[in-house]
C-alpha cells in the first residue's frame, strides 16, 4: 500500500498534507524510514496505538516507538494514547510481583505514557432510564467511569485487577 501510496507525485502531495493517517504498523514504519521527506512524526499530534501491548521486542510497534519517537526532543514527540484489552500477554502464572512490575515499567517506557484501567458502566448494564433519573445535565449516576492510574508505589503490577470485576 506505501508503494501505491508514494509512487505518483499527486499520492505523495495528499500524504505529506494530510491531517488524519490510518495505517498499519507496518505501513507507517515503512511511511517512516522510506518516506521522511514528506513523513515524520513531528508533524504528529496523537499517535494512537492500538492493541499497545505488541510494543514489546522486535515488534514494528517498539520500532517506530525506538527509532523514531524517543529520537525527537520531548517537546516534538506526539501524544500517545495506547489502547489495549490486556496490558501483558503471555505471562506465566509462576511470574514474580518484581518482574511483572518490570515489564509493566517497560510497557510504560516504550509508549512513554502512564498505563490506566478504566473502568464504568458495561454495555450490559445499561437499561432504558426514564427523565426523572437524570440531572440537569441529562446525565445519570450510574454514567460514571473512573479511571485508575498504576500506582508504581505498591509492589506488583498496581494496575492489574486481582478480580476481573475491579476492571
């Protein structure tokens, strides 16, 4: 797709201008190395990352992260917003409080963001609610969400739940 992309100067033109890019890993990593005369990241505002717990080893997520994020001064780098259902895959029951504290830290280098659950009403939850249930503002009490942000201080992870109803 970068190839069609890039290859006609009117393609190349729309890309370099464009004000919203939805793409791949692959093809921003690809936009990033090949394209940098019309693609960079300081033009970024929010680089939005889902399922942000690939960010890991080799994967082309860290590598955009590595190479091309944490390059740029501070006050260049975009916003990241990292979505993901399960902040660390593939970890083993015997883990220790320590390393799992570890890895998170490492998650939360690589995006350089805070990890939060947030937690509120489920869909499965909602009920069809009369006026007379909701403030001025057309909002109900039960329309809360909260969001907890990792507390480094605890040992473990202070982010993952020990219940899956506490997230």
């Amino acid at each position: 797709a970068c190839h069609t992309a890039t290859n006609s100067e009117a393609a190349r033109a729309e890309l370099a201008s464009a004000n919203i890019i939805v793409s791949t890993h692959g093809a921003a990593k690809d936009l990033l190395m090949h394209y940098g005369d019309m693609f960079h990241l300081d033009r970024v505002n929010l680089l939005v990352v889902d399922e942000c717990h690939y960010a890991t080893g080799g994967h082309g997520y860290k590598v955009i992260l590595k190479k091309f994020y944490h390059r740029l001064p501070q006050d260049k780098r975009p916003r990241v917003l990292g979505l993901t259902a399960s902040p660390l895959v593939n970890v083993k029951k015997s883990v220790t409080d320590d390393a799992l504290h570890r890895m998170l830290d490492q998650l939360e280098n690589t995006l350089d963001s805070t990890l939060a659950c947030v937690t509120g009403p489920r869909e499965d939850e909602h009920e069809i609610r009369n006026s007379s249930d909701e403030d001025d503002s057309g909002a109900s009490d039960d329309d809360e969400v909260e969001i907890k942000l990792r507390d480094k201080s605890k040992k473990g992870n202070g982010l993952i739940p020990s219940t899956a109803e506490e997230c």
